[in-house]
C-alpha cells in the first residue's frame, strides 16, 4: 500500500515534470520568435523612416526661377548640385531597400530611375543637357507626383501592417520566387 503511494507520488512528479519542461520550451520558443520579430519589425521602422527623410529632404517641390518663368520643380531638380546631392542621398539614406514591401520599392525604383535620368541628361548621355527642361515637361512633373503620391501611400499601408511579420515573410519568398 505503501509503495503504490510512492508510486504514484513519484509518477505524478515526473509526468508534472515533463509537462512543465514542455511549457518551458514552448514559451522560450515564443520569446525567441516574437525577439526575432521585433528585430525584424525595427529594421523595418529604421528603413522607413530613413525614407521619409529621404522623401521630405529631396522630392519637395519649391518654386523656382531658373526658368524664363516662375515655376514649381522638385528640389533635387532646382541646379547641379542639389542634383548631385539628391542622388548621394539616395545611397545613404536608403541602403535597406530589402525591408520595403514590393509596392513601396517598386515606387522607390521609380523615383531613384527619373533621378538618374536626370543625371544622365545633364552628363550628356541622353540628348538634351539642361536639368530644368527636362522638369519643366509636364507629363515628368505628373509622374513624379504622382509616383510621390503612390509611394506614400504605400509607406502607409505596411506601417498598419509592420506586426505581420509573417506577410512580410511571405512577401519575401514571393519575390525570390520570381526572380529564380
């Protein structure tokens, strides 16, 4: 009688004991897994807000005279220099291209692309060589502002959405997907 009592208090204690170091392992998985993802969703935040920066101190507009006529340009656009500029900043502030969701690095490609254009024009690889005709152009002034507006609305949409990071995840596989 005794020992079935001993018995049964030693089993209790390692079944007791098996469950707890299950729990254990259970919930240092899950810590481990929700740091991973706080590391992830930081990186994420650190990159954005880097491109807002980017965004607010290159893709302004400003009125400028440097035409014949009073007009509005985006400010990377007003002399060779801030030209200059804005394609530096556009390395320094965005190196963490690979935390955008695709729509916000598709807008952001498109934006670094009119940029280079712009350079390529005033180094005289493409046929005109003065900066503020090309932004003079109409149709380029929309698509900036309008690929502006895209992308901002993009950086909005994944800022409701950085604590999934599992989307984010499977964003990523996506995209290596495509390019293989």
């Amino acid at each position: 009688m005794l020992s079935e009592f001993w018995q049964a208090i030693v089993g209790s204690a390692v079944i007791s004991t098996i469950i707890s170091n299950l729990c254990l392992w259970w919930h240092k998985k899950n810590d481990y897994k929700r740091d991973y993802y706080k590391k992830i969703i930081d990186h994420r935040i650190e990159a954005y807000e880097k491109l807002s920066i980017y965004l607010d101190s290159v893709w302004t507009q400003k009125r400028s005279t440097a035409l014949k006529h009073e007009t509005e340009i985006y400010s990377c656009f007003e002399n060779e220099e801030e030209l200059i500029k804005a394609h530096q900043l556009l390395f320094s502030y965005c190196p963490g291209i690979h935390w955008y969701s695709e729509d916000v690095y598709s807008n952001y490609y498109n934006l670094a692309r009119y940029l280079v254009d712009t350079l390529d024009v005033l180094n005289g690889t493409k046929e005109e060589k003065r900066v503020q005709v090309q932004n003079h152009c109409a149709a380029l002034n929309n698509l900036i502002a309008d690929t502006i507006r895209q992308l901002k609305i993009a950086i909005a949409e994944d800022r409701i959405s950085f604590d999934k990071v599992e989307d984010f995840f499977n964003n990523q596989k996506q995209q290596i997907k495509k390019a293989k």
